[in-house]
C-alpha cells in the first residue's frame, strides 16, 4: 500500500525534505489518555503486548491524537528473551523481573534460538498485520528490537540495575560464554526482525539502551559486532541504530551500515556530525524533560534544535518520553516540529 | 602533624612522583569483611556515619588492609541535606528515601543553611579528629561532599531514579526558585567544606553522582557555575571535582579552580588530556567490574591505564567499588600500582 505520508522514509533515504519528520520514542503510552483507559481494563501491560488488536489500537493512538509522522509497534524489546525460553514478568513501578537468569553454560545452551525463537512471537506479527490494515498507508510504521548487548543485560542481571555489574561480571569472568550467548541472542533478533520486515514494517529501529554502561573497549568487543552483523542482515528496510550514552564510540557508530543513528540529549549535533560525517541520518534529541516546561520554551528549544542539527534530522526526545509528560507539552513538541519549514 | 607517604599530595601538586599514587572510592566499605563486622553490629548506614568512633574505624580499615595511598572520611554525602532540615533514612536494598522532599518556594525558605546548618554536623567533625589521631599521619585523609546540583536532585526526588525526571522538570518550570536553592545548598557545602578542612582533611573531593542526566547546556547553568564557587571557596587544601559522565562539559570542568578531576571509565585518558589540557591531575577510572577478572587481567588492564594516563595521576576506580568485588580483585588492583615505576 502506498504511504499517504512518507516524510520519514523520504529523509532516511537522504533525499531534501520540507521539514523534518517527527514522532516520539514511547508516544504509545501513558501521555496519552486513551492509552490509560485501555490499560486500566486490563490485568497489564504483557496483556495489551500480547493481546494483537489492542497492541494495534494503542499503536495507532499517537498517529490519530498528535498527528506524528510515524507509529512504531506497541510491543517490548524483552519478548526476545521470551521467546527464547526466558520468562519474565513486569512488576507495577519496578519494571522487568526474570525468574530465572542466564549464569551457566547450560542455561545458554539450552535456549532456543533463531527462526524456531522468532516462531514464538506470532502475536507480534499478527498485531503488525491488524495495525498495517488500520493505518492503511497514513504513515509508515515502526518495528524495532532491543541490542543484543541490551537483552544480554537483562538475561544476566535479572532487571534492571543502576550498575548492570553481573552483566559486566560476565563479560570480564566468562568472555566465550557471553559471546555465545550474544550470538544466539542476535540470531534470534535478525529472524524476528526479517519476519516484522514480511509483515509491512517500514523501518527498523534497534534500541542499545544499556550502551551507556560499558567501557569504549568493551563496546566494541560485546555491542557492535552484534549490531553490525543485524544492520548487515537487514537489507529490504532501513534501520535506525540508538545506542543512548554511547558517545563514546560515536565514530564506530557512524561506520555501521544502517541509515540513521538516534541520539540523546548529551551529544550536541555539531559534534555529532563532525564524528559521524556526511553519511547518516540523525534522530532526536531534545530531553524529555524539556516537555515539561511552557509552551514558549518548548516551541523555542525544539526549534532551536531543528537548526542546530541542519537537514538529515528526524526529530524526536533523547529518551523515551516520559509518562507524566503535559499532553500539551507533546503537541506543542509535534505542532513546532509540522510548522517548521527548512529554508531553501 | 608530618604525613609519612605524602605521595597523593605531591602528585596533587604537579610534582614529579616515582609511581601513581592509588585509593578507591568506597574503599571503606563492603568489600572489607572488618567493615562487614562493624556494619553488622549496628541498626544502619547511618549510625555508622553518626558513630565518630566507628566511623574512624572504618575508615582506617583500607589504609591497614589494602594500604592504599590515602583515606576517605566514611560519611555519606545525603548529610548536608540532613543538617538543612531534611531529614532522610537509608532503606536497606533500596537507597535513600526523604519522606518530606521540596516542592514549593516555602520549602526552600524553610531550610536552614550556611554555618548554622553546617553546625548540626559536629558528628562528622569529630569523626575527623579521632581519625587524624588514630591515622597519625600515615597517609592523606580526604574530606568529601557532594556538588549542589546531585544534593539538589535528592531533594526534589526524594530518592534515586532513573531519571531524575522531578529535579529536571524543576530546572525548566522553576529556574530561579531552583538557584535559590542550589545557592543554600553551595552555602552550606561551603562551610561544612571549611570546618572539614579546619579539621584536619588534606584534601577535598566533590562529587557529581548525577551530573551525567543534564544536558550540557542545564549543566552550564545549574550545576557548574555553583562548583566553581565552591572550589573559590575552598583555598587552604587541594579540590577533586568528579562529574560523573559529564564527558560533554569536559572542556568547562577543566577550567575549574581546581587541582584534580576524576573520570569515569567512558572517558579515555588522550581524549581527556586533549580536551583538558595539562593544567589538572587526572584520577581514575578502571570499570569496577574489571576487579571481578582474573589476577593476570586486572593487572593487565590496571597497567596499561597508567601507561595511557601518563603522568599527572592518581590511580582509582571509575566509580566506587561494588560490594561484591572480591578482595583479592582489589588487593591485585593497589599492589599492580604500588609495585609499578615510572620510567625516568
């Protein structure tokens, strides 16, 4: 089906553009009250991840009450862990727990992994096909994954941590292991994104949340190869690379072969650019915090961004917006970044 | 009194030293199984923090067990807060917890601040003496805080996070209620600072735990302009300032007042040599979970940091060390500095 609006994928493809793209990490969520009402009628929110037409209503949400140029899939990067035999729940105001982690060469021998993981995910899929037929051609559509490095953290470490120091353990204790490990975790990724990919994602995103946390060198042994080897593996859409914190290895970043990078609100885009050149995309960046402030600075701050980045720029925050944002500080956000227009 | 290895000093100094000098952050602590008994004979943190005599105790423990280059006051940076009327607890797995946290312009005015709260920190002072006596001059003791915009953020939010989202909105919706509040708290660290320095303390160490979530034009505004006036301030005994992840100001930390800045282990020691230039001491900053590998590996690692720093460097973690790391992780790491020799 033809796009109706392809502002996205007309500027990750580098073409010039009239104004920046803009949607926003988490815009399917709870700043939106439609969102909350679907929420609140069920048990949580793995319900609504695994439940394919509502994934896909709160999906299209943020499309119909803000007006953003893209809707990304409702869904969470931890269902690859999941599928791979790694259950976990998600504990109201405390986020993710994993019952059982990963911390013997048996446990990583006995996942499952690649396409027969990927199998597990057909509520996904189907969600996909319902929010495809919904949109119907409004604006492209978002799939996206967790980093192996990221996953890896959270097999480790059980939940998230400020340290993440038993993921880190790992990586410095049992080096062969992790690589394992990070190899299945990354075949399992590559066959779940190829299949959102058969299912009319437009685009790709891959979300290194915990970059952050590791040394450059470390980065470049346990993150990147992983994350080059899915850019390398998907070919038929483009894909966006967000490492947050990563600066460190920003010039490695710019080697990979993916269309754009996502960045957050530490890295100004000057130097963004003269690390990464001419080639790449950039997404963000602006702090989610921002959204907090009065209609005026919003509208001052993101415009100011705009031109600080130049063209090559899909606006969104640095982060995740967060859940107690104003609504209107989001459409504010939104409507500066629609009445933009780039001088020509 | 006369200090029998002054070492930490000299280098401080800008002297040409034999070798690096080497402590850790946190080294009074978990790791040390004289600390664990002490710990476990007491309702809390906090009593330990409040207990002069113990708190000395503690305090000695590395210098006699790991016989590192210096001591570091055991305190807790949450008491300056404490003595401006903001009263928190330490809840046993969770962190800090202040059951009354700052919200409106009356909170701030309420607060006492200055000399007169830095008097309600006797404890603290009397901790100093007895360990200066106790110490008799073996090694430099460290007198520390934290920097106004991390205190701050406790104070708004009330406990760690994520995000620190409720101490940023408050920058954006109340810039100046915030100065006014970064100002009492830099008042106050000014004076409890002072008194620790008539107490005997040989240096000092600000610590920015949570300078890495600001954007780097927030922390031009809100963060360092309040360190620059408490390194102005602090003139009778070197000043440490360590911004954790603060890479992106790491040109402005630079051209601090100050003698040393420490790193965090993202930061590689040519890029911040480069940024910095040769005017300041670099400390840091091998990943603490380097401590969890082998003998041969963390000597390894611990050894090619030196040589990457180069002179100008006191050896240190980029953090403080994590309960769980091995003992004998962390004798290897002080014993690989005390045995290496600069090349003359």
């Amino acid at each position: 089906m033809e796009l109706k609006n392809d502002l996205l994928l007309r500027t990750v493809n580098g073409e010039k553009v009239e104004r920046p793209p803009v949607w926003l990490m988490r815009q399917a969520g709870r700043i939106l009250p439609q969102y909350r009402a679907i929420r609140s009628s069920l048990s949580g929110f793995k319900e609504l991840v695994a439940t394919p037409d509502l994934a896909a209503e709160v999906t299209i949400q943020p499309v119909d009450e803000l007006d953003v140029d893209a809707a990304i899939i409702f869904s969470d990067i931890l269902v690859i862990p999941e599928s791979m035999g790694l259950h976990y729940e998600l504990i109201e105001k405390k986020g993710p727990l994993f019952p059982k982690t990963i911390e013997t060469a048996k446990d990583i021998e006995n996942l499952i992994e690649g396409a027969e993981a990927a199998e597990n995910l057909d509520y996904v899929y189907h969600a996909l096909d319902v929010t495809k037929k919904e949109l119907a051609g409004r604006v492209p559509l978002i799939g996206f994954c967790g980093a192996p490095w990221t996953i890896f953290s959270y097999m480790l470490e059980g939940s998230g941590s400020k340290t993440f120091s038993k993921a880190k353990k790992f990586l410095y204790t049992e080096p062969d292991l992790a690589h394992q490990l990070l190899d299945k975790i990354t075949n399992t990724s590559i066959a779940y994104l190829k299949k959102k990919v058969e299912h009319g994602v437009n685009l790709i995103q891959i979300f290194d949340s915990w970059a952050g946390i590791l040394s450059p060198e470390q980065y470049r042994t346990f993150a990147l190869p992983y994350i080059q080897k899915m850019c390398e593996a998907i070919t038929d859409v483009p894909v966006t690379v967000f490492a947050k914190g990563a600066w460190f290895v920003l010039e490695d970043l710019g080697k990979l072969p993916c269309a754009t990078l996502g960045l957050d609100w530490s890295t100004n885009p000057q130097l963004a650019r003269q690390k990464v050149g001419e080639s790449k995309v950039f997404q963000g960046n602006l702090d989610p915090c921002q959204l907090y402030a009065s209609h005026k600075e919003i509208e001052l701050a993101c415009t100011s961004m705009i031109k600080a980045f130049g063209d090559k720029h899909i606006v969104n925050l640095g982060h995740g917006v967060y859940p107690d944002t104003p609504l209107d500080g989001v459409k504010t956000f939104v409507n500066t970044v629609k009445n933009y227009q780039y001088s020509s």
